[in-house]
C-alpha cells in the first residue's frame, strides 16, 4: 500500500512512542509520507523506546528514499512527544538550508546556526537547530554557546567522519546517524565503533519497483587502471587520474562514448580534477556540444548561474568534480558519466544517486562507467547486505576486486552501430584465448595468435570495403577491438606491462594495414 497524502498525528507519553495515528487528509497537506517511511519510523522510535536515553543509532536509506523526510519527521514527533531540542548536523552550508525548509514544511520551528551566528540568547525560542559541524565545534569549543536541554542529535550524511569530533558534547543524548552507505569514510574509523545499532530501510531495488526511484540502465567501457595511484585515504589520487583521465586517448573514448549512448541527453559527468573536467569541457565544447564546468573553486553566484542554466536546458551536459556529489537535486538529468575511478562505495552511489530521481516522464535513466566501477561494487540496484558491512567493514574492503582482476574479466562487446559497418562479413568475433589454447596445444609459436587475428581483421575490412582507402579507414574503427585481443594476449603470455601493450598496439595496427594492401594487392 502506497499512501500517497497523509499526515501523522502523534499522541504519546515521552517513554512511548511508538504509537501513533495516520490521518488521512485532503487539504492543507504540506508534506507526504510512504508506506515504507512510516514503517521506518516506527522501527526507529520502538528502538528508542527500550534503550537508553544516550544510545547511539544508525539509519540506511537510500538516495532518493526521502531521508531528509524521515528525520524531519522523527524531531517533529521526538519534541512533541518529549519535549526535549533536537540538534540536525550537517556537512555542508546548501545541506544546512536545505535540512531548515524540509524541518519547516514539517512545522518544526528550527534556527539555523552559520557562522554569522555568534551566540544564542534566545535559544529558548526554537526546539530545534541545524549546524554545520565545524561552526557549532568551533562555538562549542570556544564556550560561544550552551545548548540546553538537547535530548536528539541527529546526523546527516553520517559517514563522514567529521561528526565523531561533536560527540562529547551531547552524551547524554540520543544519537541518530543518517546515511545512504553505513561504511565510513574513514576505514580506520569504522561506524560500528560510534553506533550500535544499524536499521536498514527500503532497498534499491524495492524502490524501482515502487515508482519511487528510476531504473539504471548501465553501461561500461573498458579502462586499464594500472597507472592510478592509491592515496592515504584508500581512493586513487588526483594527481594519477588527471593523468590518465586529461590524456587524448581517454578524452575521445569519453567524447565516443557520449555519442554512442547518450547524446542529446541532459548528461552530468563525474571527474576526479580540476584538470580533467576543464579537458573535458574543451572536448565537448570543441565538437559543438552544450557543455559548463563547475567545481569548488566557483563562487556562490556562478554555481547558481551553472546549475540554472544546466536545469533549463534541456541537452545540457555538466562537467563536475566531488561538489554535486551530495546537497544537488536535478530531477531531470538523464545520464550520469562517471569519468572516473573509485574504491569508495559511498561515492560510488552518491555519484549514481543524482540521476535517480523519478518524473512522471522518467522512469528510467543511463550510467556510463569509464572507470570499471560497476565491475567493483556491482550494478547500483543490485542486493546488498548492509548489515555485514556494518558489522564486518574490514571484510567487506578486503575483498573489494582489484583493477587487475576487473580488466581480465572484461569482453569487448563490438557497438551495433560498428557492427553494421561490417554486413558483408559472417563473423566479426575473435576469441584470443581459445585460439592461444589451440596454437599452444599444437606446438606454434604464441604470436600466432596475433597474426591469425590480423589476417581477421584485415578480411573484415576488405570485405566491406571498395578500395585500400575505405578498408583502412574502418581499421581505424576497430582500435578499440584491437586493444582488447591485444590484452587478451598478453595476459595469455603473462607479459602485461604497460609499455609492451602499447608497442603490440602500434606493431598490430601497423600490419593490419600492410595486410589490407595486400589483399587489395592480391584481388587486382
């Protein structure tokens, strides 16, 4: 059951708050509840009931699930029913204002305390309050101001291990931590120390199957990683993916990408740089295309202009780095590019989040992976136990994959649109392996393989192909086939250097193209 517009009344003595009364509404409705968010509520607040006035809780739901919704809830019936303040945490400035007006529309009288905010005098005239967690640290430590009375901290976006530092100062208060991915930032910081208890909510999954959350239709290109270096924090550093991610190569697979699955789509894209999303930006822009650049370093007033802008327009694309992770609600954006690599699963569904976002005409919406993403964590809608990442993180980021095992895994899959370039040829495929196992069981020499593999392609071309020149133009097309048999092979060999690839590379499309003349050679 879907209850598309209710309003919750609760009538409760401050040790029972479980009970409650749903009252349907015609008029004068300000905001909405679920079936599956009132089922979470109760969960929480019979959780509540039985532990101690100082326990520590965390709450999963995903992006999209209306968490914001839920703990707005939660302080509205948590100061009626017990008469005690709550205190909302936040990360960020646009979290902090966007946390107040979901707290307003609930009727929770809140005063958002920034850093024009020196002390409070009047502290008695609001129950609840919303901080960034550096400013209320700073007023806190420096004895600016004394919250009283404070009986819930709840706590947005609850893996960042910013939050730990406010902890002293409100135990013997109840903490409620909010997250979409229970698993800290931090992985020497593990969330089951600070909280003890996880309620998990309504799946990914669940929520596609509701209409509450779009579909993802995924899509992947394959990206050796060898070259990206892990930093302190256990992701790969900028500097080693502006390197791989700037570079020409990996700009016109980005730029090829975007044309083969989601041109004309409103498209926003993920980088790891500054240097990488301006590179981007020039790309795109080069080839005719709609296309804004924002990170960190864009002032307030230009960040509005952008986003504006990029919500207006419809075909728009977006070149980002980290700031539209979390705090950025674009509807209408159609497909997410994630120009980069990750080790991080929180980011990993942040990043996929902001296309998730369901409209009475999206339902669904498109992931590009440039960064063999999905082949680490899994598809975005896919089960996963939160429970034993709780519990067990050190396990869980052990067994993460490594870049190495992603690419053996991966098969190159010939576009539709290539494919029909080649209508006059029966079989396009060539499987390196099977043929190294055939050449290896007959005594040959291992580059046997390569050179039956050229003699395929170069039969490929010339078959569809008038003349030496169209035939060597479509063997530039298969550049991206010619890696992937070249990978094959050099696993098969056990040769995978980097340097070595990229010379059987050159030496293969250099006698592709010798072959071509060859064979036109031959038929004259």
């Amino acid at each position: 059951m879907q209850i598309d517009a209710v309003t919750i009344s609760w009538r409760a003595a401050p040790r029972n708050l479980t009970y409650c009364l749903l009252e349907l509404r015609t008029e004068n409705i300000e905001k909405t509840l679920y079936d599956y968010q009132v089922e979470d509520l109760n969960a929480i607040f019979s959780y509540l009931e039985e532990a101690p006035d100082n326990v520590n809780l965390l709450y999963q739901l995903p992006t999209g699930g209306g968490k914001t919704v839920v703990f707005s809830e939660i302080a509205r019936r948590y100061i009626q029913s017990t008469k005690k303040k709550v205190v909302v945490l936040t990360h960020r400035i646009e979290l902090s204002s966007q946390t107040s007006r979901m707290l307003s529309g609930f009727s929770v009288k809140n005063m958002i305390i920034n850093s024009d905010v020196k002390e409070l005098q009047d502290q008695d005239d609001h129950m609840c309050f919303v901080a960034m967690v550096e400013t209320l640290n700073n007023r806190l430590q420096d004895g600016m101001i004394a919250l009283k009375n404070v009986g819930l901290v709840i706590i947005d976006e609850a893996h960042y291990n910013s939050f730990r530092k406010l902890f002293k100062y409100f135990e013997k208060s109840i903490i409620l931590g909010v997250t979409a991915t229970p698993l800290s930032s931090n992985i020497k910081l593990p969330m089951k120390d600070n909280y003890k208890k996880l309620i998990v909510g309504e799946s990914i999954e669940s929520l596609i199957k509701k209409k509450f959350l779009a579909k993802a239709n995924m899509y992947s290109y394959d990206v050796s990683l060898r070259s990206l270096k892990l930093g302190i924090s256990g992701d790969y550093t900028v500097k080693s993916s502006d390197e791989l991610y700037g570079n020409y190569n990996m700009l016109t697979k980005l730029l090829g990408a975007y044309e083969e699955i989601a041109k004309g789509t409103k498209t926003l894209i993920f980088n790891n740089g500054i240097s990488t999303s301006k590179y981007v930006y020039e790309t795109f822009k080069k080839a005719g295309y709609k296309i804004r650049h924002l990170d960190n370093k864009n002032t307030a007033s230009e960040r509005r202009e952008i986003l504006d802008w990029f919500a207006d327009t419809p075909d728009a694309i977006l070149s980002s780095v980290s700031i539209l992770t979390t705090g950025f609600d674009e509807p209408t954006v159609e497909t997410i590019i994630l120009n980069r690599a990750t080790r991080s699963l929180t980011l990993y569904f942040q990043m996929i989040g902001r296309g998730s976002r369901i409209l009475p005409d999206k339902d669904e919406f498109t992931v590009v992976d440039m960064g063999n993403n999905v082949a680490r964590f899994g598809r975005w809608d896919a089960p996963i136990d939160w429970q034993e990442i709780f519990h067990f993180p050190d396990f869980y980021l052990e067994n993460i994959k490594n870049d190495e095992d992603i690419e053996r895994e991966f098969v190159y899959e010939m576009p539709q649109e290539l494919r029909d370039k080649f209508k006059n040829s029966e079989d396009l495929d060539f499987d390196v392996k099977e043929e190294y196992k055939r050449i290896f069981a007959q005594g040959l020499r291992s580059k046997t393989v390569l050179e039956r593999s050229i003699e395929q392609h170069a039969r490929i071309c010339v078959e569809n192909s008038k003349d030496v020149f169209e035939a060597r133009q479509l063997a530039k097309q298969l550049k991206e086939d010619i890696a992937f048999r070249v990978k094959q092979y050099s696993y098969c060999i056990m040769n995978n250097t980097k340097n070595y690839k990229e010379w059987l590379e050159e030496d293969y499309e250099r006698k592709l193209r010798l072959s071509i003349s060859q064979k036109f050679a031959a038929r004259m």
